[in-house]
C-alpha cells in the first residue's frame, strides 16, 4: 500500500493517506475512541464529538459533556472522522 500523504487532491481538510478511506463506520469509531481519540460524525453539528471521559462514552454536544446514549442511527453511521 502506497503511504504518501495526499495533499491538494481532495477539498478536505483531514490528512489521509493514499487508499485510506476518509470516513469509517461506527465499530471503527469505537476503536479510535478506546484509543483515546474523539470521533465525530459528517452529519453532526460541527461541535459535537466523542470521545471517553472518566471511564463513559460520552458525547459533546450543546457546549456541555453527556454521557452517549447510542441508538441505531449512530451504530448504523458510515460517517465518522477523527479529529484533533
């Protein structure tokens, strides 16, 4: 698998590597998120995110923390992204 950077190909701002898709499904998201990442969703308001805080999977949303409460929309999701 070719490991270069795209840059200046995509109108996106996230880094990705070539053949390395852009969005990942909710299973994936969980993984990231265990790995101490915060994970949002392209459908989502751009300030809501993820992440796991002090031992929950919670979600920022409404400028304040919430514990996530997944439905089947959110695990059905084939939108998530990492970000900083």
């Amino acid at each position: 698998m070719n490991e270069e950077i795209i840059e200046g190909e995509f109108s996106t701002p996230i880094p990705r590597k070539k053949g390395e898709s852009l969005t990942m499904d909710f299973i994936d998201a969980m993984r990231k998120i265990k790995e101490g990442m915060k994970v949002t969703r392209i459908s989502w308001d751009n300030t809501d995110y993820c992440l796991m805080k002090d031992g929950w999977l919670t979600i920022y949303t409404k400028n304040a923390f919430h514990t996530w409460s997944v439905n089947d929309g959110d695990m059905e999701g084939q939108d998530c992204i990492v970000i900083d």
